[in-house]
C-alpha cells in the first residue's frame, strides 16, 4: 500500500490523515494540521484502499484514522473523539463490531 494519497495536485501522508468524511461522490479529508482537501472519489474507494487495519468505518459517511482517536464513547453518546477534538457519531449497527474490534486490541 502506498504511505501517501494524491489529491489534486496536493500529496497527502497517510499518516497525517484523521478524518474522510463522504458527501455522495465526493470525499472531504481532513487532515492532522487542520487542511480540509476536497477528492473526487467516494468513501466506499477510500475504504477498500486503506483497508480495516489503519482505518475504520464508524458510519455510513465516515472513515477514521485509528490512531487519531482520542477517546470512544460506546454507551451514551455512541461517539467517537479524534485528537482534533471532532465527535464522529457512530451508527446503531456498528458500535457492536467496533466494541469488540477495540476490545480485541
């Protein structure tokens, strides 16, 4: 896999990402330093990419850098907190997988 994304004109570190965050066929990546680069592939292209191991899918319009998290509420906010400060909400069907994910970490 590759250690960097191009978007634009723009090369990203895979490691400086926190945040991809779907919007239909297009993808916001929000990045360490606060640099939000809009691409024009999808989420789902993004997923399939990074794979399960350095990423994870909280919802259907999100996927989270593992080592930008600060802090995951499973119980009453169902959330997810990045080092940035960002709340990422987790979906109903997905706060058991990512539970027992965390749990076997």
């Amino acid at each position: 896999m590759n250690e960097h994304i191009t978007v634009g004109h723009t090369i990203v570190p895979i490691s400086e990402i926190l945040l991809i965050r779907g919007e239909g066929n297009y993808s916001n990546i929000i990045t360490r330093d606060g640099r939000k680069l809009l691409s024009c592939r999808t989420l789902k292209y993004f997923a399939m990419m990074f794979g399960t191991i350095d990423f994870i899918r909280p919802s259907k319009s999100a996927l989270v850098n593992r080592l930008a998290i600060v802090h995951i509420d499973f119980k009453s906010q169902k959330s997810i907190k990045l080092v940035n400060g960002d709340l990422i909400s987790i979906s109903r069907r997905n706060v058991r997988p990512l539970r027992e994910l965390f749990q076997s970490l």
